[in-house]
C-alpha cells in the first residue's frame, strides 16, 4: 500500500506542477477543472474534490470552487488516487501583491508545518503534535481551526487522527498528512503534505517547493 501512496503523492505533484507552471486561470473553477482533467488524462481518479478557495471563501470548511475570481491568497488542495490508495497535498498561491504582514503570515504557516515534520518521531502521541502546532502559533492559534493532520490510505480521512483528542502515537509506516493553517473571512493559508514515518526519519511523500507563487 505505501509505494501506491507513494506513486500517487507522485502522480499529484507532477499535476500541481504542471498547473503552476502553465498557470492562466482567472477563477476558482477554472483551476478545478484543469486538475480534473489532468488526473482523468493520466488514468486516475481524484482522492477528493480539488480545494481551490479565494477570496472571502476561506471559512467553509469544504467550500465548492466557484467562479470566484481569484485574488490574493488562493488555497490548492488536491489528491489522486493510485490503486485506490490516496494522495493529499495543498500549496498556495497569490494573486496580486503580497503585503509584508500577508508574508510574514505565510511564513510562520511554514514554520509550523516545517516543526511539525520535525517532531514527527516514533513513540510520540499525536495529540501532542497537534498541541504543540497551536503553541507555535502564538497569538494566531485561535485562526487555526481544524485538526494537524489525519492519516491517508485507502480513504483519504483515517486513523491516525492527529488532534488533541487523539489517543494514537506515532509508529513506524504510519502514513499522515501535516496541514496547519490559519483561517479568516478575509483569507486563508494552509501548507500541507503527506508524510511516511520510518524508523529513524520521515520521508515527505509530497516534496513540492512551499515558497508562495505569486501571481500578477
């Protein structure tokens, strides 16, 4: 199961690639429908609908991508699956001209995505990690309002949550998502990758540059 993981965290970067490199969307749907049709062009169905959220959008929880026009932050979530096993990725670009306090909010999503990865170490309760995230956000903890991450598998959503209920540890081969974020009505920023515990290391499945792609 986890080189299908692997194949399809692959598979899902090549497309996200291909779609910042080649990018000339105006609107939210306009992105969707360029990864559905480049997952439906390499053979594969999508893990979950694509995530593409804008604008004043950013406080639905599963918000539908619209025609929004995209402007400053834009949220790209995306997955495929590989012999039905799953891939779960999200980058982010901005349409316009960051302001410094836009950056510097960026960075510290970054930051904590990256420390997380860090202390993602065998024997350590995910609860703890999830916990851990919030205080790395100081003052904006309050804007990050779901969970660290999850497992990803045959379902794109299962054990092991990682929460503060979360009563699971972390164990060798154990395949999760690291998503932190900050959310408000007037944007949002998630960093997120799917990640292989090994023994002494993890091995981040979805190596995709984090630098914010900005977009005039």
């Amino acid at each position: 199961m986890i080189d299908h993981v692997r194949e399809a965290c692959r598979i899902s970067c090549e497309i996200l690639k291909e779609c910042f490199d080649n990018f000339d969307f105006e609107t939210e749907i306009e992105v969707a429908k360029y990864l559905r049709k480049k997952a439906k062009e390499k053979n594969c169905k999508l893990a979950f609908s694509p995530l593409i959220v804008s604008v004043n959008n950013f406080l639905e929880i599963h918000h539908k991508p619209d025609k929004t026009k995209l402007k400053g932050f834009v949220i790209v979530d995306f997955g495929i699956k590989y012999k039905r096993c799953c891939s779960d990725v999200t980058r982010m670009l901005y349409k316009g001209k960051p302001s410094k306090e836009e950056l510097k909010l960026y960075k510290l999503v970054v930051k904590v995505q990256e420390n997380a990865l860090k202390n993602l170490k065998l024997g350590k309760d995910y609860c703890d990690l999830d916990l851990k995230a919030r205080i790395d956000f100081g003052e904006f903890k309050k804007y990050f309002e779901h969970s660290l991450g999850h497992g990803v598998g045959k379902r794109i959503h299962q054990k092991p949550w990682i929460n503060f209920k979360s009563k699971e540890c972390v164990k060798e081969n154990d395949v999760v998502t690291i998503e932190p974020g900050i959310y408000t009505k007037n944007f949002g920023i998630r960093i997120e990758d799917t990640v292989l515990i090994k023994k002494n290391k993890i091995e981040v499945l979805t190596p995709l540059p984090k630098e914010l792609i900005v977009l005039n």
